[in-house]
C-alpha cells in the first residue's frame, strides 16, 4: 500500500443525550493512501457520515470526539487548536455534503459563495474571485457560468447544486475531498455524470478521496479500497478487488447478496433480516450477531479486527482459532443467507 494522507485509528464519537452516552463511532480504523479513493459504506446509522465530520471537527453538542487518533499528513487533528481547522476546512481538505440544498445558504448567490473559499484562503479581492469561481463553474460542467454566478440556490436544478457543491469544494484544490453522498436524489445519468467529474478533478489534481455511499455499485466503479462499516465499527476493510472477489464478513456477504446481478440466476433478491438496531440498544458483543445467519455462542463477545492472509481486515469470528465451525462465508449461498 502507497503512503497514507490519512491514519484514522480507534477513533470514538459519542452523543451525550439525557445523562446517557450514545456511541456513533466507536473505535473506528482505516487508511486513506494517497492519490486513492476510500469507500465507506455501511447501511444508514452506521457511523458513516459521523465519521467524516470528525475529520472535519464538526461534531456539535451534544456530540464530542472521545478518542482515538485522526492523522492528516502527519498532523494530529484531534490536538489541532479551531484556528488550524479553520484553516484547513475547505483548503487541504474539503467535503461535498449530502444535501446541497440545504447545505448552500439561500441567501447567497452562487458566485458570493463561491468568493468566500478564496477570499478566506488566498485573500483574492471581489474581482480576482469572481473570476476564479467562473472558471471553477466551468471546471465542473456548468453552462454559462457568467449568468449561473448571479443566481442564487433555489434557481438551479438539483444536478447543478450538486455540481456547484464540488465546485465549492474543489476550489482551492484540496489534498484530501469528502464526498458523503454525492449523488443523493439525482437520477442515473446525472450520477454517471458526477461521479466521472470527481475522478476527472481528482486525476488532474491528485487529490485523494473519500466517498461515502451506501451503493456498491458505485464503490466497485470509482474506489480503490473499502471499508465496511456496521453500528460504528469498521467490520471489513479491504481493496476493492479483493472485498468484490472474496468478502469475508457476513455483513459485506449480506450487502452483496442483496444486490441484483446479472451473471446468475436470481429468482429474488435476498434482504439481511431484520435492522439495525437503535444506538441505546447495541447488543454487547458482535454488533452484527442478531441479524447473522452464522452467530453462535461465542458472537457475545466483540470481536477484534484482525488482517487475514489476503490483506482484508476483518471483524468476525469465523475466521479466528476460536471459531469451530466452517471458516469461510460465500455470496449468492441462499443455505447461508435465508
């Protein structure tokens, strides 16, 4: 694996809520190499999106970041004092929100906005910004971006919000782009559309990428590594090609199994039974345990993440001297998944 532009290790979230301590993110672990793509994916409430704005230190109360270590290029963010992460917000590291709407304050044109990133960051006057955000609206795709600068969110297509978000983003060529949802509510072709601005943007720059998702399809298209997130824990974290060809956890089992495919006969797709459960009701050992086909006796106990000989980083049992039952997990098994 190249050098790492980001070390995340034991990292701990947690909301305090009625004298109770609820655990977002709880002793999460994974790389981001440089120039690569990390995809984060997991079903909703599984520390995701919680995870990325710890990197950003944007946890609000009654959130706060209780441990663990989030290291940006050798920097120890959790230490950095708030002039620091001012400073890098929106610089060295950037982050397309899921929602443009409500994240581009309506009160704004497009090009005010925009003029803020370079003010802030590289002191550009009025004239000098405009101009810079015009070519930026053109960078990503934005027809007549000398009318589209005076006009504010709410006159834009969704597709377009979305497009001025990574423009807003990219601005001042960030090292290291959050995209938690990108392409969220646009339709198909607008997400192809997307997704290839990104890695266009990210080749030419060489910036590195986070992209949180819950569609695998999109992982496997623009990733180079993945990590598998359920109820706040990093369950898998492997290279695309290996977690595609040979998942191990029977969550990421469970993920692929629901997917529709075209390569094999498929009656009906197969769900992972029940849901996640609330934040206050986490079981205490394997979160995953009530909704495993394979859970035995010993899942009441935690797991640790633990490198396999094939490089994936897994959270399971199964694949541990304690296990005494089969070792391995296969996808597309209807025995094993219903």
């Amino acid at each position: 694996m190249s050098e790492n532009i980001l070390d995340i290790n034991d990292l701990r979230t947690s909301f305090f809520v009625e004298g109770n301590e609820i655990k977002a993110v709880d002793g999460v672990t994974f790389q981001v190499p440089k120039g690569k793509t990390l995809g984060i994916v997991g079903e909703s409430g599984s520390g995701k999106s919680i995870s990325a704005l710890s990197i950003l230190q944007l946890i609000e109360n009654p959130g706060k970041i209780v441990g663990g270590s989030i290291n940006f290029k050798g920097e120890e963010l959790t230490k950095a004092k708030n002039s620091r992460m001012r400073d890098i917000r929106g610089n060295e590291i950037s982050m397309i929100f899921q929602e443009p709407m409500t994240s581009l304050n309506p009160v704004y044109t497009i090009g005010q906005q925009l003029r803020e990133s370079y003010k802030i960051h590289e002191g550009l006057g009025k004239k000098e910004g405009t101009k810079r955000a015009i070519e930026m609206l053109e960078l990503v795709g934005i027809p007549s971006p000398e009318k589209r600068i005076n006009q504010y969110p709410y006159e834009l297509s969704g597709g377009m919000r979305q497009r001025v978000m990574i423009a807003m983003a990219l601005a001042c060529k960030p090292e290291l782009l959050i995209a938690d949802e990108p392409t969220t509510a646009l339709d198909v072709t607008i997400q192809a559309q997307i997704l290839e601005l990104i890695k266009e943007l990210q080749d030419e720059i060489g910036m590195s990428v986070v992209m949180i998702t819950h569609d695998l399809g999109v992982v496997a298209e623009t990733c180079d590594y993945v990590a598998v997130m359920y109820c706040g824990k990093v369950v898998e974290y492997a290279d695309v090609e290996t977690l595609f060809a040979n998942p191990k956890h029977p969550y990421t089992v469970g993920l692929l199994n629901s997917l529709p495919r075209h390569d094999v006969d498929q009656d009906e797709l197969v769900p992972i039974k029940g849901n996640v459960p609330a934040p206050d009701e986490m079981p205490t050992g394997c979160r995953f345990a009530p909704r495993c086909p394979h859970a035995s006796d010993i899942c009441s106990k935690l797991p640790g993440l633990e490198t396999q000989e094939d490089g994936n980083d897994v959270r399971c049992w199964i694949y541990t001297e304690e296990w005494d039952g089969e070792k391995g997990v296969k996808v597309y098994d209807r025995e094993s998944t219903t």
